[in-house]
C-alpha cells in the first residue's frame, strides 16, 4: 500500500547542494557589489563634507589647512592654527574612509584635495579599487 521512504539518496543531496551553492554565489556577488557601491557613495559623502568644513575653516581663517597640520587642524587640536579658528571645533575627530583608510590631505594654504584610495587602499585602480578624489580634478 504505502511505499517506505527511506531518505534522500546521495546523489539527489548532491544535486540539491549544487543548486544551493549556484543561488548562495549568484546572492552574494550582488550583495558584494551592493557593498562596494554603497562605500563608494558613503566616501564621496564624507569627502563632501569635510569639503564644507574646510570651506568654514577658509572663511574664518582665510586660508586652508597646511598640509603639515592637515584635516586634524579642524579638530580641537587645531586650535592654534589661526587666530580666528572656531569657536568651536569643526569637527570632533577626523573620520576615516569606508574601507577604515585615513584620508589623503594636500594643501598649499589656497587650494586642497582630499583622497580616498578606494578598497583597495593603494594609489590607483580600477572600478571600486579606483582612487576617489575631492573636489573632482580641479
């Protein structure tokens, strides 16, 4: 009457862990790229503002941080960088980038560039290993 089932065989387990490991690896290389996207973004926003507060430092100061002092000159650290600094600090602590880099400053006291060397944390690269730089080549 009823058959006895007796389990799955080898050969079907192996078929579905196949199916599994092709949807797992077609998932997650979207969800990587997602990632890799999204601290892109995230980059360019800090990037951006910390454009601004530079920018807020430049009026108050009349010039940009040296590179010697760096993005620490808006912190209280730079306190003493010019007599009218502040009053209070432009930011608490100098983030890092997405990929937990610190950020490239280069000033010469009336322009600046800020540089995220991607995911990669090396100069150059491609796609989301490419180098990020604010404001865009001046």
């Amino acid at each position: 009457m009823f058959k006895s089932s007796k389990g799955m065989t080898l050969i079907e387990i192996m078929i579905v862990l196949t199916i599994i490991g092709v949807l797992f690896s077609f998932l997650a290389g979207r969800i990587f790229g997602k990632k890799d996207k999204a601290n892109v973004k995230t980059a360019k926003i800090i990037m951006q503002d910390l454009g601004e507060k530079l920018e807020d430092y430049y009026n108050d100061c009349g010039f940009y941080p040296k590179e010697d002092l760096g993005l620490e000159a808006l912190t209280e650290k730079g306190r003493g960088s010019c007599d009218n600094w502040g009053p209070e600090p432009y930011l608490r602590k100098v983030p890092k980038d997405p990929w937990n880099n610190p950020f490239i400053y280069e000033s010469d006291g009336s322009s600046y560039k800020i540089i995220s060397l991607g995911k990669g944390g090396r100069v150059g690269g491609d796609g989301y290993e490419k180098d990020l730089v604010y404001p865009d080549d001046q």
